[in-house]
C-alpha cells in the first residue's frame, strides 16, 4: 500500500462515479486515499499520469461476509443438507487444523478474491484454539498479499461446537480487546467482534460483544436466522421473532451488521431500518444451503443498508462478490416475477459501498476521503461487449477474465492474471501442503 509520501494518479478511459461510468477523469491518490477525482484537463501540464486506454475503472469490491479456513474444505460435503454440511466438514476438519493451516487456507482463499476484484475482505473467524494466534495468522495472510482486512473476531461459547471455537465470555472479551488494540489506528486491518449468532452465542455472550463494540467504536456483527430452524427455536423459547429478541438483549442495535436474515418477519425488517441494523446478504451461500431467499426488496423499501458476502468457500463454492450481485439481482427477480425489481445499478452499490457501510469503513466509491482500492476492467473483453450499457454488462455478464488490474491502498496487487506479492504457485503449493495430507 501507499507510504503517506507518495502520489499516484490514474487515468482510466472511464471511471466509475456514483454508479455512472464517466470518461476523462483522473484519480489523484496519496497515502492510500483518494485525494481528488478530477477532469483530467485541469491537471498541471508535467503531473505523472498512468493513463490506462481502454479500461473501467470502478471501485473495488468488498466481500463483507467470508470465512477462510472453508475454502480448503470445497468440494467435501457439496449437496448436503446444513447440519450434515456443517458436522461432515466443519465439525471434522476444525481440529485439524493449526496455525500454519489457517494461514495457508487464508492466503488461498484471500488470492482467490484478489483474482475476481475483491479488495476488502471481512473474515468472520472463530478458529480460536484459546488464544489469538490463529486470528493473527489470518491477518498476516491479508497483509502479505496487499488485501484490506476487517477480522471479525467470533464470541462463541456453544458446547455443542468442536472446542476449538468455544471461549468464556471473560476470555472472548479480553482477546477481542486484545486483537483490537494489536492494530488500533491501522487503514489495512481492523478488528471487530462478532457474537457467532443466537444458537452459538448465548445471550450474555452476545451482550458481551455489543458492549465491546460500544467500548471500542467498532460495529459487531453476528449470524442472524440463516436458518428457519433459528427463527422457530426462538420464537418456541423466547416468544419473540429474532430481532425483537436480539433487541430485548439491550443490543446497541445501530452498530449491529447482521448476517443472512433469511426467515424475518415484516417487524424485524421494520426495526431494522428504525435502528440503522446493516445487513450482509449472501444469496449463493443461503441457496447452496437450501437455506431460503432473503427479503431483500422489502429490506431495500425499509432503508436498510446492505451490503454482499460470499461465505465460507465451501457454501457456495466461489468467492466473487461480482458473483454475488449477479446472484442478488436474478434470485430477487425471479422471487418476486417481476424483472425489474433490484436493478443492476442496486446490487453493484451494494457490493462496494453497500458493503462498506456494513464494515464501517471508508472504502466501495470512488471519491475523495475513501481508500484507493479499484478494479481495472477490460472494456473489450467479450463479457462485456457490446458496450450499450457498461453498468449492466458488470454485473450481468462479466467474468472474470475482464478483471486485469486490482489495486489496494493505491498499489497494484494483481495485474494480467498474476499476484504481484506473492506468486500462485507458492499460494497453491502452501495450500496442497496442507490438504494433500487430508485426502490420503
């Protein structure tokens, strides 16, 4: 990423600005932050321009919901219902994995996005193994390969759950403090917590984790009614619907990002948008789970900020967020028999600065304050032709080949196919080194 010292200005043949593409522009970025956005005429006649012919320049993706030690799990329990999914791969590989597995699978998965123009990943990790290390581990993977990070770190205290995850709520507290402080202040790493949801977290741990996002200023985010099985088992204990219930906890409800809200009732959908409550879709993970279509319409209607997720690698099985506004914009289309709810231009919104907003972070526009982070497209790249509209061929037939440049905190991190930081074939070689093992 940039040093405070330097300047980089880049001029695309468009740039897109508050979701319209627009020719001439120059981007003037110092420190890792976008400085100006301006006509590239009024620059001074000697000022460095990397000009890039024949490319869109949009902002970079965010995938506000992932967790990375699943993408070394693709492929084994494909086709399962949630609870077979989860115990066949989660529950069984977890306590397989140490600190150098975390890593590996990190820095496979974080490439991963890389490639598809992912700039900003949230990972939701809950490998704890009593203590920090794993959680730094994952970090250092970001940082090596150029990524923005927010590492949401998991409150879990479910003993159902391998122990690996689970912690006292005095424990959670202190280590989430602990992590937090570790890189307080810094642009490419933030921390948060992340109660894991109303079936892993109990209520006092979930209050924990609201009062430490108070503490901290921080938003906190927690899995809310991915399954219908949530909403039913508190609604059978509680009496309530699930966000009425989360709101009796006492919950700083407006730092609250929730995650998935599959099964809400038009209340909770009310109360969301009343107390600012984000939410972070994740269509592809929520239909290979079989798990339901979220609300995302009436959610839209009630003002609720969204932002997408991918999910874990082995729930969907990829981890564009392009993928995702694909997926968000056809599911809601076809949900509701009507083409022209959730347009393009909506769910592209919601993949950057949506998706920003659910992080707290300035970043998903491409204007001055905001972080330097951006996609390069190719605007002849067959995906995207022909050029009748550049914003709807983004998100609805793009792939991934059109992808040529992603750049974090104003470096270049992937340029024509290749990570610039480290190369796919120590990715990859650290990723089999660690699975190969699994498969004998």
């Amino acid at each position: 990423m940039q040093t405070p010292e330097q300047q980089r200005i880049l001029a695309a043949e468009q740039t897109m600005v508050n979701g319209k593409f627009e020719p001439g522009l120059a981007v003037v970025m110092e420190g890792g932050k976008i400085t100006r956005v301006v006509p590239v005429a009024e620059l001074a006649p000697d000022a460095a321009v990397e000009r890039f012919a024949r490319r869109l320049l949009v902002p970079g993706t965010l995938n506000a919901h992932n967790h990375s030690f699943q993408s070394m799990l693709r492929g084994v329990a494909d086709d399962c219902d949630f609870f077979t999914w989860r115990d066949k791969a989660l529950y069984a590989y977890t306590p397989r994995m140490d600190e150098e597995a975390v890593y590996q699978g990190a820095r496979f998965a974080f490439a991963e996005m890389i490639r598809n123009g992912v700039t900003t990943v949230c990972d939701f990790f809950y490998i704890h193994r009593d203590g920090n290390a794993n959680d730094h581990a994952v970090i250092r993977a970001a940082q090596e390969l150029g990524m923005r990070i927010v590492l949401a770190r998991t409150m879990y205290d479910w003993e159902g759950a391998p122990k690996e995850y689970q912690e006292s709520i005095a424990d959670a507290v202190a280590r989430t403090r602990e992590l937090w402080q570790a890189y307080r202040g810094r642009d490419d790493v933030h921390v948060c917590p992340a109660p894991h949801s109303p079936h892993a977290a109990s209520p006092a741990m979930i209050q924990a984790g609201s009062e430490l996002a108070q503490e901290l200023d921080t938003r906190f985010h927690i899995h809310v009614a991915e399954g219908r099985y949530e909403r039913d088992t508190i609604r059978e204990k509680y009496g309530k619907t699930p966000m009425r219930w989360l709101e009796s906890l006492g919950l700083a409800m407006e730092r609250m990002t929730a995650i998935h809200c599959v099964w809400l009732e038009d209340d909770d959908i009310q109360l969301m948008g009343q107390r600012d409550t984000r939410l972070v879709y994740n269509p592809a993970s929520n239909m290979f789970l079989g798990d339901g279509v979220t609300r995302i319409v009436d959610m839209m209607n009630a003002g609720i900020k969204i932002g997408l997720g991918s999910d874990g690698g082995c729930s969907n099985n990829r981890v564009s967020v392009f993928d995702e506004m694909r997926m968000c914009a056809l599911l809601q289309k076809v949900t509701h028999l009507n083409s022209e709810v959730v347009p393009a231009e909506a769910v592209f919104a919601m993949g950057t600065a949506g998706s920003a907003d659910t992080l707290g972070i300035a970043a998903g526009r491409i204007e001055a304050g905001h972080y330097a982070d951006f996609a390069l497209l190719d605007m002849d790249d067959p995906s995207l032709q022909p050029p009748f509209s550049y914003e709807k061929n983004v998100v609805y037939a793009m792939t991934p080949h059109a992808i040529r440049e992603v750049i974090v905190g104003g470096e270049t991190v992937f340029h024509d196919g290749e990570l610039l930081r480290v190369g796919w074939d120590e990715v990859l070689g650290g990723l089999r080194g660690v699975t190969d093992g699994w498969m004998k």
